[in-house]
C-alpha cells in the first residue's frame, strides 16, 4: 500500500508525517491494523510550496518524482490523503474528500482510496473513525489483490 499525503510540514524534514499529523497518521494506522513497515509513505509535493507559487504549479513541479514513487510500488493500492494528494494522483480538481471519501476510484495509477488528511483530524479529532475506516477498505482491498 502506498499512502500519498499533500506536502512535508514545517517541521518534517526528510521524511513525511513525522510531525503532529503524523502523530495522528500513526494512531491511525495502529487502529486500522497496518504495520507501517509494509506501507511506502510519500507526498505529492516535495518540498513546503512557496506563498507566491500556487500549489497546482508545486504539483507538476514534483510529478516526476510522484510518478517514480508510483511506478516503483506497481500494483499497491493508494490511499491519498487529502484533497491536494487525491488531485496530484488522478489530475482531477473539484474533488470534495469530505463527501467523496471511502469511495474508491479506479485509473491508470490503480486503485485509489481517498481519505481525510490526518491534519485535518487534527482541527475536527471526531473525523478520526473517517481515516480509520477509509485506511480499513484500504487493506481490504489490499488484500484482495494479494490473493
């Protein structure tokens, strides 16, 4: 399974979700039964996006490198985490993750499992059972591949 979040925090350096919202993504992951040595975790955006860029811009900017992650994982499910991560994995705008969520979406990339971004559980903590549910279809999806 390969979890795809927007772009590294102020405070993450080097590897995604190591900061509050990965405090929350790890919860997470424990509640859903995922072992996040069996998961690839990366962003869609490599670098904190500048103010003055727009972040449809930082997406293309950082696509080749998102591609490479994707094609070095064939295969896997994806679970994009947030709106930014669900429109640099399909190239869709106007996707509502709170209303789409949990509703699987199938391309050329595979199959893809939208969910909240864990920093907006952060903001709205009752969410928390969303992510979890979503990363749970996830793995039951993961394990129908497997088999």
């Amino acid at each position: 399974m390969v979890l795809v979040g927007e772009a590294p925090g102020t405070t993450e350096i080097g590897e995604p979700f190591r900061g509050k919202a990965g405090e929350i993504l790890r919860s997470a992951l424990v509640e859903a039964a995922l072992d996040e040595a069996n998961l690839f975790i990366t962003n869609a955006v490599a670098c904190q996006p500048h103010p003055v860029h727009p972040w449809v811009r930082a997406i293309d900017a950082c696509r080749g490198r998102l591609e490479a992650d994707l094609a070095a994982n064939p295969g896997a499910v994806l679970v994009a985490l947030g709106g930014t991560a669900v429109r640099a994995v399909t190239r869709r705008s106007g996707f509502r993750v709170l209303a789409d969520r949990g509703t699987p979406l199938i391309g050329p990339w595979g199959t893809l499992v939208p969910t909240l971004h864990p920093a907006r559980v952060l903001r709205h903590p009752a969410e928390c059972r969303l992510l979890v549910e979503d990363l749970m279809l996830a793995n039951r999806i993961a394990t129908r591949v497997r088999k």
